[in-house]
C-alpha cells in the first residue's frame, strides 16, 4: 500500500528522524496490552498538529488507514492497526500549552502522561481527577479516545466530564475545533462529547481544553472485610443509598487479596472473601461524616471495618491496588493473566447479581476469576489467568469470557465501562446497541467516508 515516494514525501513532513519502516520497531507497534496485534507499514512521530494534518491528508489521497497512539496500554486493542498503514505515535506531542488555572483548565497535548500533568498541577494545588490503573504510564490522548476513568470516578466522573474543547484533525487533513473555555456551552451540536471515546475512529486528537479540580484537603481509606463479594455488593449499595459519595469504592475478592499480599507482604491485607475499600475525600469535617456514614452502612454485613493508619499505609494501599492486574498472575506460575472480558459494568443495584453470576460461571468452566474494580460505580474487573500452551484453556476462557459479557448486557450493563470496544469487544455492539450502532455507523461514514481512520474498531 506504501510506496517509496509515500513514505519519502511523508518523511519530508516530519523529518527522516521521525519515521520508520524498520522491521523491529514497527513490531513494537503492532499490539497493546491486549491480544490483538496487527502490523503498521510505517511509524510515524509527529510534533505539531501541523505535521498530522499534512499525514493525514495524504493518508487520505491514497486511502491508506491511519491508528493514532499513545502509550499502548490499552487493553482492547484499540490501538493496533489491524490493516497495516501508518500508525501515528502521539507521544511526543506531550507539551502543556496552557495553565490557565483562574478558569479551572489547561490546554494540554495528547502525549502527556496523565501522572506527569498532575505532578506539573500539584504544586498550584489542583489535580485532574480520572485515576486509572495504568496512570503512571498512559496518555491524555488516549484516556479522552477511550474516555478513561479509574479509581475516582464514583465521585469525580469519567474523562468525558473534563475536556471543554478538543482541537482534532479530520480524515481528510482539515483541523476543527470543537466546545470552548467556557465551563459550559449550547452552542450547537456537542461534538466534543462525540470524539470523547470514540477511539480514533472520527479524527485525531491533536490538542484539549481540559478542566481541573482543587484537591482535597484531607483524604482518609476505609477497609470492610466480608465473609463473600455477594455481601460486599450489598454493601456498596447500601452506602451509595446513604446519601454519601466516596471518592472511591473498590473491590478486592479473596484472589486479588492473597495475590497482592504475595506482591508486597508489607501489606498484610486481611484474608476475606472481599474487602470493600473506600476512599472519602473533601474537608476535615467532611471526611469525618463520610467515615461515619460508611461504617454505619456497612456495620451489619461486614465481619471488620478499620481505617488506614496513616498517608503512608494510605498510599502503599493505593499503589498495591494499581498492580492488581498484574500480580494476578503471581498465584501460579504457569498461568498468565489474559485480558479478556475484564472490563463489565452493571447498574449498581445488580452489584450483587452480577458477582454471584461470575462465581456460577467461573465453576461452570473450571476456571478461576478473581474479581476486582470500581465497584462504585458498578465497574468490575474480572481477572482470568490461563495455560497459554493450552487450547483447552483458551476454549474455556474465550467462552467464559463471553458468558461474563452476555451476563452484563443482559443486567442493563455494558462489555466495557472504561477500557474500551477496539476490536475486542466491537463484536457485542450490535447485542449492547440496537438500531444505535446504525446511527453510528452513519457518524463513520459521515466524517470518515473512505474509512482509513483506525479501521475495524468500535463494530463501525
């Protein structure tokens, strides 16, 4: 599909340093954290907005399909080009064009690492809140193509409730600017909100107008043990009714507790059929209600109930529960965790409903699923380790994986609450979605007619 001209024209673009066709370095891009892989024809690291409308545009001309990435931490395969092409390596455009924190926001470039814009933030007192596992290494790109979330989001929202305004190459080269500075805006359709999770699959974001909070004053955890996760649901449910928002509320089952107990022994978590932990956050007083509140809710389900000790214990907790996915695998060495499945969410009365539903499926197929997540938000994470050497093991996997998604629609849920479709989850749109999906393909059409932007992804 490339040829020498193409790719000689498209190194006089953004300089022969910025580009390649080595066969090493496009492998490095053919997969995320997920599965899928696909190969790219050629890398490309633009530097300005600029650059990636000139690529884009001759992208276009020639009908040659375009993935932007980030970080590659995606675990949907959203990133991967799954026809070949070019892939566009964002990372680089990773500049903070504005603090603008009279207005509450930030103009930032899609490559900055979410952790590095809240370290540059921290020192004026504010924070972007959306706290996702992987935040030390993903981009803001990325979490607005997906619209992220993470730990936070019970309170605080997902990715979309943050980004005012978005600057985005179209498929055919022409740069749009989309919503404004205002904090809130009705002038015309919300495009904005379009691009917000659509994965790349309408334009490139090339730079956004992103809204930032204050942070909080005081921030305390609290552990509840129970003696089943089918408790633990009704807790959360049970406190979320109390009137109190948590500024977290996460879910470890008696695998995720023994797994990460084995990845930092210093954390002696206790050993539970769950552990709910909370975060509340805000002022002194605050902080104190929400902790009452909490404890009240849960005194007659839970077996314990203590607050963390300190910051530090606070934070070890926190950092600990960042690496649940991957100390999963720590529990046995010859299996490795596989990332399929793992993102549901249900509506947050069907907590209970749904956990008791992974435990049946999970002894259905003989296979262990160790459940963690924002439960607070009705998100739960369910983590699957397999033989890889084994097709047995892949059968049983690939078709509990299914169970655990149809499971969730059926329940008024989603097949993913914050990784995203790409191409993992793309074939249970039509079942989520409806007639929806039609309308979304008219959107795919509309904007992208030729189809080359991250092509195959989303069931568009």
């Amino acid at each position: 599909m490339l040829n020498v001209d193409l790719i000689e024209k498209m190194g006089n673009i953004v300089g022969t340093e910025n580009i390649s066709v080595a066969s090493c370095e496009l492998y490095c891009y053919s997969s995320d954290a997920s599965q899928i892989r696909g190969m790219p024809e050629v890398v490309i690291k633009p530097r300005t907005t600029a650059q990636v409308s000139d690529i884009v545009r001759l992208a276009y001309e020639h009908n040659i399909p375009v993935t932007a990435r980030g970080a590659g931490t995606g675990l949907s395969g959203g990133c991967v080009p799954l026809e070949g092409g070019i892939v566009l390596d964002m990372s680089g455009m990773n500049r903070i064009v504005e603090f603008d924190l009279d207005n509450l926001q930030v103009i930032v470039e899609p490559g900055i690492v979410q952790e590095k814009l809240n370290k540059a933030l921290e020192p004026y007192g504010f924070f972007f809140p959306p706290d996702p596992g992987s935040s030390a290494m993903c981009t803001i790109g990325g979490l607005i193509a997906n619209n992220g979330s993470g730990m936070r989001s019970v309170k605080y929202g997902t990715t979309r409730s943050y980004v005012l305004g978005l600057e985005i190459v179209m498929a055919d080269g022409k740069i749009i600017k989309t919503g404004s500075k205002t904090m809130k805006t009705v002038a015309g359709y919300s495009l904005t909100d379009l691009f917000v999770g659509s994965e790349g699959t309408l334009g490139i974001i090339t730079q956004a107008i992103i809204k930032v909070r204050a942070l909080p004053k005081e921030r305390s955890v609290i552990f509840a043990s129970f003696k089943t996760p089918e408790l633990a649901g009704k807790a959360v449910v049970k406190v979320l009714s109390s009137g109190i928002v948590p500024s977290a509320c996460e879910i470890l089952d008696s695998n995720i507790i023994r797994a990460l107990n084995n990845y930092d022994p210093k954390l002696n978590l206790p050993q539970a059929g769950a552990i709910l932990l909370f975060e509340v956050d805000g002022s002194e007083a605050e902080v104190k209600e929400g902790i009452n509140l909490i404890v009240k809710a849960c005194e007659d389900l839970a077996s314990a109930i203590r607050t963390a000790s300190d910051k530090k214990e606070r934070d070890e907790i926190w950092a600990a529960r960042r690496l649940a996915g991957a100390a999963i695998s720590r529990l046995d060495p010859v299996r490795t965790r596989v990332y399929v499945g793992e993102d549901v969410g249900v509506p947050i009365k069907e907590i209970p409903k749904m956990l008791h539903k992974v435990d049946e499926i999970s002894k259905e197929f003989d296979l262990p699923i160790m459940t963690y997540g924002h439960i607070g938000d009705g998100n739960l994470h369910t983590g699957m380790c397999i033989d890889m050497l084994s097709d047995e093991d892949w059968m049983k996997l690939n078709a509990a994986a299914d169970k655990i998604h149809r499971t969730a629609i059926e329940l008024g849920g989603t097949v993913t609450a914050e990784h995203g479709v790409g191409s993992a989850r793309s074939e249970y749109m039509r079942l989520e979605l409806g007639s929806a999906l039609d309308v979304m393909i008219t959107i795919k059409k509309a904007l992208d007619p030729k189809g080359i932007l991250n092509p195959g992804k989303m069931g568009v």
